[in-house]
C-alpha cells in the first residue's frame, strides 16, 4: 500500500509522537508498504506560540499538494492538527479524498497550561478537524471513551509499540550516584506536572531525562536533582535501565510511550491513576497507581524487575503498525 502520512510534529522535536510516527514508519516499510512521510522539514517553519521548538509550516498548501499528487497515495493519514495537517484536510476536502486522523494528544489543557489560551477554542477546533475523517484512531480505551462522550464518532483504536531489543534490562552500574534512584524522562514542560515529582520526600537521587520549557528554571530550583538534557538512542536505554523506578507524574497524557520504555528495561512504574497509566499499566505487578506519588514510588521499588520486562513484550510496533494500517481507508 502506498501511505502518505502528514505530521506537524518530527525531528528534532523528541516527544512520543516523534517516537510513534519513527517506529510507524520503519515497521511500515518493513512489511512492504510505501510511505511518503510530509513533515515540516520540507517547508519553511516558524515558531508556534508557547512551543519555540515547534516549527510550523503556516501557508505550505502550494507546495504539499504537488508532493500528494506525484506520490498517489491508496491512503492519507492526517497525524497531527496543525497547518500541515489543515493544508491536507482542505485538499482533500476539495477533492473529496477520503482520509484517516489521529488524536494523540490533549492539545486545549496543554496549549492553556503554556500560554493561557482557552480550552473551548482549541476543542472546537479539534472537533471540526476530525469531523470528516473516516476514522479517527485513538491509542487507548479511555481515551476513546472520553472522545465520544464529547461527541466524536467513527472512531477506531491505534495502540503503542516499544522497542525491546534498545530498551532492555541493562548493567545499573552505569548510574553511581545513591540509590534508589528515580528517574523521569520526557519533555521538561508544565503540561508534565514535574515539579510534583522533584518536591516528593524520596530516599536516593532524583533524576530528569530531557529538556524543554521548565529545565532550567527547576534545575536552579532543585539543585539535588540531576538534569541530564535530552538524551537518545544507546545512551538514553542505559540511563532508563539504570533507574530503580520510573516515576510518571503526568495527568493529561493520552498514552505515554515512556511507561512501555521503562517497563521493557526491566523498571516497575509509579503514577497517578489517570487517562494514560491506568491504561497501560493494568498489572499491579508492574507499577503501582496511587494519588499518593510517593506511596506509589517508595512501593514501586518492591515489584520484580523480570515480570515488568514480560509484561512489555506483549506491545510490539509490528502489532501497533498493523492495527493502524487495518485502520486505513482508500483515498478514492
């Protein structure tokens, strides 16, 4: 099947749908599809309000349609919302293309956190996005139940995928600092509910695997703590096996790709019992959900490494990569 998937979010953003859409890709192509992958690197960017590393392509629609038109896709898929995604959605409305969206985010809490903007606009805007999708794939039951109670339809559900041979249980001793040690990884903004994690009264070392908005300001607030920046690959693996518990303080994640990371290296999770935890952590065995964060983290530290590693193994990106393109519908 030829595949064109349009996303206003890749490299070098790092966040979980940069990570979903590289592994969609690669497996994509290893089960013999074509894929034309539009992004905002194939246009002139700029910066989008409250996310300076967001470019966006405002006004790309003269040159995305010619991209669409050379490379005949059997399928469109709409990855994210914002103008890439808008240009695609107004050409193939013109057309009357058919076409497939994603929702991967809770963009109106985030998108208010930043800059103060109200929810209603943004849920309005989302809404009228997807309104003509022939599906909209969603990556949890939760998720999926929330969208319809605000009246989406037609939707249909696309799951997450880990890679197990990269993240995998690894020698601890690549961390020296005391243990225990807690780790956070992911983009160090205020939609992460981070601080809630740096303030818990924990025993060990604390540790902070990423950048963003926040870095700075809670690495001068929080001295203690180690901010290790953006890391990637080999070197992001090793500091993920070397935690003792992965400590995930979000409350607006709509999957969280990060917990099936930890989880494969062999690390048991402690979290809120929201939207995205309670999802994929069904197993008491692998993580511990609570309203009390350091409860959930000081019991973490009991679960058995081998069960979370099992437990990960079941979500793999061949999985999650069939059950999009199943997903998909013909563009004519």
């Amino acid at each position: 099947m030829r595949i064109a998937l349009i996303s206003d979010a890749w490299h070098p953003q790092i966040n979980g749908v940069v990570t979903t859409l590289t592994n969609t890709v690669a497996t994509l192509l290893r089960l013999g599809h074509e894929v034309e992958l539009i992004t905002p690197d194939r246009f002139k960017t700029y910066p989008w309000p409250g996310y300076p590393d967001v470019g966006m392509a405002f006004l790309c629609g003269p040159r995305l349609r010619p991209i669409i038109k050379a490379f005949k896709p059997d399928a469109i898929h709409l990855v994210t919302e914002g103008s890439i995604g808008y240009a695609t959605r107004r050409y193939c409305r013109e057309f009357g293309y058919h076409y497939t969206s994603s929702y991967l985010s809770q963009f109106p809490e985030y998108f208010k956190l930043r800059t103060g903007f109200p929810m209603w606009v943004s849920e309005a805007y989302l809404s009228w996005f997807h309104s003509d999708s022939d599906r909209v794939m969603v990556a949890t039951e939760s998720l999926e139940k929330e969208m319809r109670q605000k009246g989406y339809q037609r939707l249909a559900r696309w799951s997450r995928g880990v890679d197990t041979e990269l993240f995998r249980p690894r020698d601890k001793d690549f961390i020296q600092d005391p243990r225990p040690i807690f780790m956070f990884t992911g983009r160090v903004a205020i939609e992460k509910n981070i601080e809630v994690f740096l303030k818990l009264d924990l025993p060990g070392t604390k540790f902070v695997i990423g950048d963003g908005t926040h870095k700075d300001l809670l690495a001068k607030k929080y001295p203690a703590v180690r901010f290790t920046g953006y890391q990637q690959g080999e070197n992001l693996a090793r500091f993920m096996a070397a935690a003792d518990v992965f400590v995930f303080p979000s409350l607006t994640d709509t999957f969280g790709v990060v917990l099936l990371e930890a989880l494969a290296s062999g690390v048991p999770v402690a979290a809120y019992p929201v939207q995205a935890p309670k999802d994929v952590i069904t197993n008491s065995e692998v993580g511990i959900l609570s309203n009390d964060l350091q409860y959930a983290a000081m019991t973490a530290l009991s679960l058995n490494p081998q069960t979370c590693r099992r437990y990960a193994l079941e979500y793999t990106w061949e999985k999650c990569t069939q059950q999009f393109v199943d997903n998909l519908v013909p563009m004519v």
